[in-house]
C-alpha cells in the first residue's frame, strides 16, 4: 500500500515540469508563452500516464505591456503598468489614501486626483480588501488615475490585473510601484500635481484549458485543477507554475492508484486566470455542474511547507482533509471561509464543493506578482510532501463511500454577505445572484 509514498517521494515528474514551464518565461494570458505552457502540460499529463490529453480553446481580450511613467514636477517615478489598464495619460494632484480601504474611500473626495493604495490592509480590518476593489473605488470616486503600492520591501512593484478580461478594459491608467518609490512619491509629492501614463495594446486574443482524464468513466467527476498561465514580469514559479506542476505529479500518483478511483478525475489547467478567471468562467459555463462531486484547486502550493485548505463552508471537505492529517501525522490547515479569488470559484458560487488548496503564508502575498515570483523561492522536499498529502486526498475523494452535499447558491451568497466579502464584489461587478 505504501510503495506508493516512497514514489511520489523519489518521483522528479512534477518538478521537472516546474522547471519547463518558468524556462518558457512570459506566460501571460493569450500569449505565445502561454500557448506552450499549455502544450506542455498536455503532453506532461498523458506522459504520467492520463488519458485523452488534450487543449481547448477560448477567446479572450489579449492586453500586453507597453511603458509606463509616473512623472512629476521633477523626476520620473519607476513604476509597472497593471494589466487590463487603459493606454492613456492623465494628471491630477497626488494623495496617498493608506490602504485604501471603503472608509478611506469614504472619507476623501479623489475627484479628479492621483490615487495612491497600499497592497495589503492592517491586521484590526476584518477582511482582505482585493486590488480590483480599491481600484474601482478610485474609479467610482473620479479618480485619474489609480497607484498601488506594494508593502512588502526589495524594490519590487506589484502586478495584478484590475478588469477582467471577458468585460470591459480599465476606466483609469493604474500603475504599480514598489514600497519604496511608494513611500518617496508619499513623502514628496503628496498634494502635488502628477502624471500617470500607461501604454498598452489591446487586442483579440487565444487562451485554452488543458483536460485529461483517469479512472472509470462515470456520470460523476471529480476536479483536479490549477492555472497554467502566469503575469509577463516573472517566471511565475509560485503563481502558478508550482500548482500546474503538482497536478502533473498527481495525475502520476493516481495513475497508479487508478484501480482506487470510483469516479472520473479530470485534470484541468485553466488559461487566462490571472485577468478574471476566464478559463474556469468558460469551462463552468459548458459543464453540467451537477456532475462535478468537488474541486481540488491548486493554486499557491509549496510557497510555506505547510498546506492551507479553504473548505468554503464544505464541512465534509474539512473533515476528510482532516482525516488525512491524522492518517499521516502531517500538518494541514482547514479554513472554512470563502476565497472567490481562483478558479474554484465560477463552481463554488453555484454551490459546487471545492477547497482552494494554498501554502499557509499567511495574508501576505510575499513575493508572487512580482518580479521575485522564481524558481530559488520554491522547495523540492516540500513539493514532494504536499504531493503525498494531496494524492491521498484526491484518493479519498474519489471513492464511493465519500458524500458531500452541494450548496444552494444562496447559502453561499449569505456567507459572503456574512464574511464581509459581497461589499467588494458588488463594487467590482463580480456579485453573481
């Protein structure tokens, strides 16, 4: 039964997939990079041994990089435009708005202003507040213009998409900027006249999914997922090369433990993640959702040693991966709350069971949508573990004897409401009911 464990140990599959896909370098969406990442995980899944691998394709609005300037009565501010930001220029007097949370928003009239946010919130708020939602705080309020500003140290500015990229493109240019030339434009500028300008070009653009298969072919599934594409700045190592490469080395595991999978598992590595969850909206959009037992999202894995599973209120997911933990004595954290910042989430809000399985580092994003996003941040030893860990769950899923009971969309519409997170997707348009 364990020759298993020493496998997955031993096993250099999923790894050296991590290392093909951050050598691609740019895997934007609808890029070229992308497209190949795609193709390698389809030809790396029906290597480990899964079935009918294969790329479908969709369309989505492509937006690539151009320059970007913050300038000011004297200087050039280095800065990073963030994807889905008009190309324009615009000027207004500066303000740095903290962490931009709803009451700082409140409390200032930005009319006509340059917006600075921080990318993080304090500790006494009692949510996170996401980038997307300060942003169209600043655009709701008249803004000009819209500057994060990263709180994590090592000049290092923050990307992150602020539209997505099946809607309409940004109101206002949005630019990031590292702590440091944050603190500066701060401490200088602030009630000062300043400059933003983004280019950027916006086109028609390709992404796809990636799907293979294993066990018997059933009128129930089961998920295995993460998002093979990545922001252009970095090699995308944790974010989220380190997932794609994990459901890679799982369906290498469960290959050969097929004879224990009583459902379909259908492995799936989303396109286009990163500028609004396009692959998984397009998959959930086509999929019979009632067929789909539950979602195995990896998306953030092996950046800390230890896994943190979101349940979403999913009591029968947290008992199992618990079940887990005590089969193993091996650390996993449950948080049953709700995270509608991946791709279980077009499937969660209709009721669908899924964990968003991440490392336990904590709220802070750390080094991911950075340039600092390599290869060096990530460990083999504990690539392997979570590897055993997330075999054996996946295993327990996909047995019989496993139930869990699907969500009515509005029990999951009232936890948000009742965690705080409906305000901020009111505000960007992401509330679905």
């Amino acid at each position: 039964m364990h020759d298993w464990i020493g496998e997955t140990f031993t096993s250099d599959t999923g790894w050296n997939h991590l290392e093909a896909l951050v050598d691609i370098g740019n895997r934007m969406a609808g890029s070229e990079g992308e497209r190949r990442a795609a193709a390698l995980t389809r030809n790396a899944l029906a290597d480990a041994g899964a079935r009918n691998a294969r790329l479908e394709e969709f369309d989505i609005q492509g937006w690539t990089r151009g320059e970007s300037a913050i300038r000011t009565d004297d200087t050039d501010a280095s800065c990073i435009a963030l994807p889905r930001s008009p190309s324009a220029d615009a000027t207004g007097e500066f303000v740095d708005l903290g962490h931009g949370l709803p009451e700082d928003f409140a409390a200032r009239d930005v009319e006509g202003e340059v917006v600075m946010v921080a990318s993080d919130v304090p500790d006494h708020h009692d949510r996170f507040v996401h980038r997307s939602e300060k942003y169209h705080r600043a655009v709701a309020g008249g803004a000009s213009a819209f500057v994060f500003r990263n709180h994590v140290p090592g000049q290092l500015p923050p990307t992150g998409s602020v539209a997505g990229a099946d809607g309409p493109i940004g109101e206002i240019p949005a630019v990031g900027v590292s702590k440091e030339v944050g603190a500066r434009l701060g401490r200088r500028y602030d009630g000062e006249q300043v400059s933003v300008a983004v280019e950027a070009d916006i086109h028609d653009a390709t992404s796809r999914n990636v799907h293979a298969e294993l066990g018997p072919q059933s009128d129930e599934r089961m998920l295995v997922t993460s998002h093979v594409d990545a922001h252009d700045i970095a090699e995308g190592a944790m974010d989220n090369g380190a997932g794609t490469a994990m459901v890679v080395e799982l369906a290498r595991a469960l290959a050969d433990r097929e004879d224990e999978l009583d459902i379909t598992v259908e492995f799936v590595a989303f396109g286009a993640e990163e500028v609004g969850l396009c692959g998984s909206e397009h998959l959930a959009a086509e999929t019979d959702l009632d067929s789909v037992k539950a979602i195995l999202n990896n998306d953030g894995v092996v950046a800390g040693r230890t896994l943190a599973l979101l349940t979403h209120g999913f009591d029968e997911l947290g008992a199992v991966a618990e079940e887990v933990v005590d089969r193993f004595d091996h650390p996993m954290k449950t948080v049953p709350k709700q995270g509608p910042h991946s791709d279980h989430w077009p499937f969660v809000r209709w009721g669908v069971p899924s964990y968003h399985v991440k490392s336990d580092t904590g709220p802070d994003r750390g080094w991911g949508h950075t340039h600092a996003d390599t290869l060096d941040k990530l460990d083999s030893r504990t690539f392997r573990e979570q590897a055993i860990l997330l075999t054996e769950l996946a295993v327990s899923l996909a047995d019989d004897e496993f139930t869990v009971s699907r969500a009515d969309p509005d029990e999951i519409a009232a936890a948000l409401e009742a965690e705080g997170e409906a305000a901020g997707m009111k505000v960007t348009g992401e509330w679905p009911y």
